[in-house]
C-alpha cells in the first residue's frame, strides 16, 4: 500500500531532482519577497534625505512646503 502512495505523491515528477527543484521555489519566490522589500526601505530612506536636502526655491517647484517634507523625513522606513 505504502509503495502506491509514493508512486502516486511522486509520479509527477521525472527525477529527484525535479522534486527538489519544486520545493526550493517557494523559498526563492519568499526570498526574492524579502530582496524586494529591503529595496523598497532603501529607496524610501534615500528619497526622504534627498527631499531633506532641497532648497526652498526647490520645494516650491515641487509644490511641497518645508513642514510637509520634515513630516516625511520622520516616518520610519517601513512606512509608505
């Protein structure tokens, strides 16, 4: 009975290493999850002293006031 059950779990799959091969992708999907994530913090954190470092006459241009841009700048990186 057992030898049925193995056939069955694992006769969509060609070799061992195919099995192996479809169980390490959800961790490289999750993986890939997280290096996209750190990206995102990153890019926020440079963004925000960037638009710390504008002048005035530059906020004007971007229509955003000193407060406005000081109020970003204090958000923690995980927030959007």
């Amino acid at each position: 009975m057992r030898a049925q059950t193995y056939r069955a779990v694992f006769s969509g799959y060609s070799s061992p290493s195919s099995l192996l091969e479809a169980c390490a992708q959800p961790a490289r999907s999750a993986a890939a999850a997280v290096r996209r994530q750190l990206r995102e913090y990153r890019r926020r954190v440079r963004t925000r002293h960037e638009l710390m470092t504008l002048s005035e006459s530059d906020l004007r241009d971007i229509f955003r006031t000193r407060a406005e841009v000081e109020a970003e700048a204090r958000k923690p990186f995980w927030r959007a």
